[in-house]
C-alpha cells in the first residue's frame, strides 16, 4: 500500500477511537449518575 491509500483507513481509525471514546465516557458518566440516583433513594 502507499502513503496515500493509508491515509484514508488512518482518518477511519481517529474517527473509531474517538466515537468509542465518547461512548465510553457516556456510558462511565451514565453509570456514574444511576449510583447517584440509588444513594438518593437507598429503599429502592
């Protein structure tokens, strides 16, 4: 492969990681507010 035929899958690959970067830190926040959510109401 050249240089310029990498290009494309490397802009693929920044695009992947950031996208599960953010879902990642979605799901972390996500999960962060649901303890939130039972401290505040320990019964349930």
């Amino acid at each position: 492969m050249s240089s310029a035929e990498l290009i494309p899958v490397a802009d693929f690959l920044v695009d992947f990681v950031g996208a599960a970067g953010d879902f990642f830190s979605g799901l972390s926040f996500f999960l962060g507010s649901l303890d939130a959510v039972s401290a505040l109401f320990p019964a349930a």
